[in-house]
C-alpha cells in the first residue's frame, strides 16, 4: 500500500522505479504506433464515379467523317463538338466542308496539338476551337451537334450529360451506340479507306428510351 509522505526508503524506490517503468513502456509505445502510421503503405482509394476506361486514339477514316456529318445535316448555323478529337479531323471537316463552327476537345496534349496543326493547315481557325481537357469536365451547352467515336461504356456514361443537351440537337456516334436508348436511325457504310464496313448511329435529344419489358 502506498501512502503520501512514505519515508520508508526500499518502498521509496519501489514505487520510482515503477513511476520510471510505466513511463517508459509509455513511451515506447507512443513511438511504436506512430512508427506505424508514417511507414504504412497511403490507403487507396479507387476513383468513385469514374470507372471509365482510356479510350484511344484510332481516327475514323475521311469518307466515314463525311457520313457522320451528312447523317447530322450539319450546317452553317451548327455548332459542332467532337469529344474526344483526336487529330481534329472531323472539326475540321464540319467547318470547311459544312461552313459549321466546331469545338474539338481531347485530353491528350498530342492529339491537341495535332489538331491546332491540322486547323491550321486548313485555314478554319475562325470557325474552330481546340480544348485540352476531359470530356466530361466540358460544358456542351452551346453544342448543336455532337460527335464522338469512343467506346461502349464511355457513351453509356456520357448519357447523363447527353440528356440535358437542348431539344433538337443531333447526336452521332461512329461504331457504338447507347444502351437503351433507341438511335433514329442506324447507317452502315463501306469505307473505301479502311475497306471495311462502319456503322454510325444517329440521336436526336430528348432520347427515344428503349423499353425494358
Ligand atoms: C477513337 S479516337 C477518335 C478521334 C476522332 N474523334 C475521330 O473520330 O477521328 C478517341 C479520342 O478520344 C480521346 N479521349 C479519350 N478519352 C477522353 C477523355 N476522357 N477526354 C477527352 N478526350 C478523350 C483520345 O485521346 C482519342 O484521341
């Protein structure tokens, strides 16, 4: 038992040497757990909301880019956006060949300088913008027209986005469609580039849902 004000000197030094025990085991401890936490591996955490895969680049042949275009009757009055550009071809096309202004946006600084090489090359600098950034961070908005040729699961994910566009604006998509949305109308064409046959699906917004029965 101990007491305040104890003189015996063998529990005296008893009760120091378990005072200076305890403290150290203390301290110990305090350096071990915070050895711990600096020398664990950071925890990881897998993104949210973007479970998307990289897309890359394989641009769709000319003839094709003219289907595209034709099938959206664009024209002077249209604002074109291509998600994901590429080399720019087909902002490109839809100013020269369709007097349309056109927006290119690409995420791989490569591809954009491609493009602003491209645009540059045919003189529609007045007509087209080239952004670097992701295309889900863009503000389609402004878009009459949107193309894109990306995969299965990027489109899926873009429906979103899509379905606040404005009523009236036209959709194309080279190879992929949308699950579950009905496309107006479906072309299949030969290209005399690639010697094969691509098919390119045509939207109007609002989307026409596929019924799930
Ligand atoms: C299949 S290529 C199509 C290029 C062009 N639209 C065409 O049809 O010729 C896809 C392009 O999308 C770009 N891309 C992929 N994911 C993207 C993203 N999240 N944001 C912006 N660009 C992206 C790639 O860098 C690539 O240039």
């Amino acid at each position: 038992m101990e007491l305040a004000g104890d003189k015996n000197p063998v529990r005296k030094w008893w009760r120091s040497a378990g005072l200076a025990l305890l403290g150290l085991l203390i301290a110990c401890g305090v350096g071990v757990g915070t050895w711990c936490v600096l020398s664990a591996p950071p925890s990881y955490s897998p993104p949210q909301n973007r479970p998307i895969p990289d897309v890359p680049f394989v641009p769709t042949p000319h003839d094709i880019v003219m289907e595209m275009l034709k099938l959206a009757e664009v024209g002077p009055n249209d604002v074109v956006y291509d998600l994901g550009c590429g080399d720019g071809r087909i902002v490109v096309a839809a100013a020269k060949h369709f007097g349309a202004k056109a927006v290119g946006v690409d995420k791989n600084p490569q591809r954009v300088a491609e493009s602003l090489e491209n645009v540059k090359k045919n003189g529609v600098q007045d007509k087209v913008t080239i952004i670097q950034d992701d295309l889900f961070n863009i503000d389609l908005s402004p878009a009459t027209v949107i193309t894109m040729y990306l995969l299965p699961s990027v489109n899926n994910a873009l429906l979103p986005k899509l379905e606040k566009l404005k009523p009236g604006t036209r959709i194309v998509s080279h190879d992929f469609d949308i699950d579950g949305v009905r496309p107006k109308k479906v072309l299949r064409v030969q290209s005399s580039e690639s010697h094969r046959e691509h098919t390119i699906y045509f939207w109007v917004v609002p989307f026409e849902k596929e019924s799930t029965r």
